[in-house]
C-alpha cells in the first residue's frame, strides 16, 4: 500500500491548466499558419481561424488579446528574416562561390526556394505588399534590413536608393511567380517549377540588378 502511495505521488503530471493553455495556444498558432497556406491572410477572420482550429473563438481573445495580437505572436515567433539570412550564410559558407554573378545568383534562388518552402510566408509577404496594416509593421521592417543589405558588398559603389527601388519591383516578380508556382500555374509562359524556367529567371533579375 505504502508503494503504490509513492508511486501516485512521484507520478508525473502530464495534465493541468498550465499545459492546458500552452496546447491550446499551440493549436491556435498552428491554425493561423494553416490558414496562411492554404488559404491566404485575407481569411484570418476569428470565425475562421476558430473554425480551422476546432475551438472556441473565446480562446483567442483569453490567450492573445485579439486577433492582431495572435497574427503578431505568430509572425514574431517564426522569425522568417533571420530564418532566410541564416540559411543563406550557412549555405554560402559551406560553398565557394568565385564571383559576384555566383553570390547574387545563388541568393535569388535561395529566396525563391525560401518562397516555395514556406508558404505561409509567402502568403505575409503578399499581405506586406497590399498594404498590410500595423500587425505586420515588424515584418515590414524587418525585411527593409535584410533587403538593404541584400546586394551590399556585391553592388557596392551603386546608388542606394536606385539599388532598393530595383530589388522592391523584382521581389514583387519574384513573389507573383512563386504565387502562380504554388498552384502549379506558369506566370506568362514561366513557371519556378520548371529548372530551365527557374535559370532564366535568375539570370535575368541579375542582369537588371547588375544595371541598376
């Protein structure tokens, strides 16, 4: 009797209201990234966002606040622009590459692959595009920074401005194709599913930027 008083006792407890909340916002946070995917940011209404989680709406409002604040712990926790930066640098250390042309080409892809990959992201970056209001202005910010240095050492010595204005109309090809690929659509007669279409594509953008 004595043994099974210290085994109850000692038991580890895998239920309660602390790891009740966490799965729960958990779950909600999934919802919001779901939802991003496969639908779009136009869609993260709170009945919606309650309807794909498969939980009472009054969870959001008890753990986040409001719906703002629920998309801005989302977007903060997923930290995409450092995702992308880090990726680069770690691929780009683990590969020579002998020239200017393999380095800004190399990071076009990276940013392309980076769209196919997560869509959620792609589907922000769109909201940015459209106008996004104040939920996504650390987003916003965010990729300004990494897009300013985008080109830095590579493009030195070029005007800055003209430099980002270049690099805000080709990011926007850029997001507008990726789109058309996710739904295994072509974008005028291309398609980044294709690897031959991909190439050309890459070539291209560096060749304006390499104008600019």
């Amino acid at each position: 009797m004595n043994e099974l008083k210290y085994k109850n006792k000692n038991r580890k407890v895998v239920d309660g209201p602390m790891r009740n909340k966490q799965r729960s916002k958990a779950k909600i946070l999934t919802a919001v990234g779901a939802i991003l995917r496969d639908q779009g940011h136009s869609s993260l209404t709170i009945t919606n966002i309650s309807k794909v989680m498969e939980m009472n709406a009054k969870l959001i409002y008890l753990y986040f606040g409001s719906v703002d604040e629920l998309i801005k712990t989302y977007v903060d926790s997923k930290n995409y622009w450092n995702q992308l930066e880090n990726n680069e640098q770690r691929v780009l250390s683990d590969n020579t590459c002998n020239s200017t042309r393999d380095i800004v080409m190399f990071k076009i892809n990276n940013i392309i692959e980076f769209f196919s990959e997560h869509k959620d992201f792609l589907a922000l970056l769109v909201w940015d595009l459209v106008g996004a209001p104040n939920v996504l202005k650390t987003f916003s910010c965010e990729k300004r920074k990494y897009f300013s240095t985008f080109f830095k050492n590579e493009v030195a010595g070029r005007d800055e401005n003209c430099k980002l204005e270049s690099l805000d109309i080709l990011i926007s090809s850029v997001i507008t194709m990726s789109l058309y690929a996710r739904n295994g659509r072509s974008w005028m007669g291309i398609s980044l599913n294709e690897p031959s279409d991909r190439q050309r594509i890459i070539e291209k953008l560096w060749s304006i930027i390499n104008y600019s």
